[in-house]
C-alpha cells in the first residue's frame, strides 16, 4: 500500500526531489513494521545522508526488535547522533531488552527523565489531530514505561534505571494517561475505522486491568468519568 501509494503521487509533487518515490516510501516506512527492514538498508546505503536521524528514529521505536535496539546502541555510541529525544527513546528500549544505558556512556550527563519527553508525546498526537495511529503510538510508549517502571521497582531492572522516572506517581504518570488516551483512541475508532485501531492483545488486557483498578481504587476518576470531549489534549510547551 506504501509504495502503491508513493508510485502514484510522488512524482506529481511540484519541484519533488530527485527520487521522490524512494523519500517518500521511506517517510511512510515508519508506521508499518513489515517495511522496517527495507527502509533501514536503503538508509544504511549511504544514498540518502540527509536522512540519517530518519534512520534512528525506525531504530528506537518503542515496538522495535532486540537487534534494532542493539543497532541503536551502536550508531547512538557515536557521539554525533547524540541527542536527549533518542537517547531517552534507546534507553527505554535498553529497559525492555536489558541492553546497556545509553546514559552510562555519557558520565556527564544526568539520566533523562521520561516526564521531559511527556510534551513532545502530546504535541505528536495534538499535531496529528488525535489520529489513531499516534494515540496508540502514545498508548504504547505509556505501557513500556509502566512496565520498565515496574521492572525497575521490583529489582527486574538496575536501580539506577529508577532516574529515568523521577518525580512521577503511579497514577498521574502512567495510569490515568493511558485511560485518557485509552478512550480517545476508542472513540476515534467508533466514529470511522482507521489504520492502528486494533491494539495488540497485551495492551488490551493490561488497559482493561487498569481501568478495573483505578475504578476499585477511585484514581483517575476524571479521565474514566468525563466525556471524550474533555479528555482532547491540548499542545504543551517543552520546559
């Protein structure tokens, strides 16, 4: 669908680059998996300089395999490509595959905190007027966190880990977040069906099981109880 879509359209673009087709078929590679694999060879190629953090990005997706995020570690220990949204994207992945902190190559400086990467998370979806692929998007960056969150509480994960979720409470952090987008993303989906509106079993279940225990511990009361109308995020300001 990717490149049909590309071959059709991409040349008809006014003044469109040289191989406008291949640019745009890799700018579309990032919300389907099946295409991740080919996009990063066409990257890693060379060919296309101009788009190497566009490579990161496919790289430190939350839903990115155990050797993208290796991958990660190695182009991200050159200090060039270097920078507080990927470095706090790999280190969550590094959470989930117990690879190594990007933050323990850099001893000078302190281990991102995910709160900091909350307005940027917002705006995507803002941005995208509340579409259903980036209120998944951002249903499932909040479930990795919980999780590494819980990993990291229990032992699971090092305890340095602990940092990365500095100053953020269960619920107010995590859950009612996730509640909020849980059910913008389902109203979204009832009123037309869109590409991602299917959410993996894992996600459905655990959102399923946090609504239960927000409901029988009376947290996130406004985000279960209000109308979808005045759960729309607003678009944040980075501190």
């Amino acid at each position: 669908m990717v490149k049909d879509t590309c071959a059709t359209y991409a040349d008809r673009v006014p003044n469109a680059p040289k191989e406008a087709v291949t640019r745009c078929e890799l700018s579309r590679a990032y919300g389907v998996e099946e295409s991740w694999d080919w996009a990063q060879e066409v990257l890693e190629s060379g060919a296309y300089p101009d788009l190497d953090a566009f490579g990161l990005v496919l790289l430190v997706d939350q839903t990115a395999s155990r050797e993208m995020a290796h991958r990660a570690y190695q182009v991200m220990s050159d200090e060039a490509y270097l920078n507080d949204q990927y470095v706090f994207d790999y280190d969550r992945l590094a959470l989930k595959y117990d690879l190594p902190l990007l933050t323990s190559l850099m001893s000078t400086r302190e281990i991102t905190a995910l709160a900091q990467a909350e307005p940027y998370r917002i705006n995507a979806v803002v941005y995208d007027n509340h579409s259903a692929a980036s209120l998944k998007s951002y249903l499932m960056s909040k479930f990795y966190d919980y999780d590494a969150y819980k990993k990291v509480l229990d032992g699971t994960f090092p305890a340095e880990a602990l940092a990365l979720f500095e100053d953020m409470e269960e619920d107010v952090g995590f859950l009612c977040p996730m509640i909020r987008a849980a059910r913008l993303h389902d109203d979204v989906c009832a009123q037309r069906k869109q590409i991602d509106c299917d959410l993996f079993p894992e996600l459905f279940g655990a959102l399923a099981s946090i609504e239960a225990d927000t409901k029988a511990c009376g947290v996130c009361a406004k985000e279960r109880s209000l109308p979808v109308s005045a759960l729309v995020f607003s678009p944040m300001s980075p501190d």
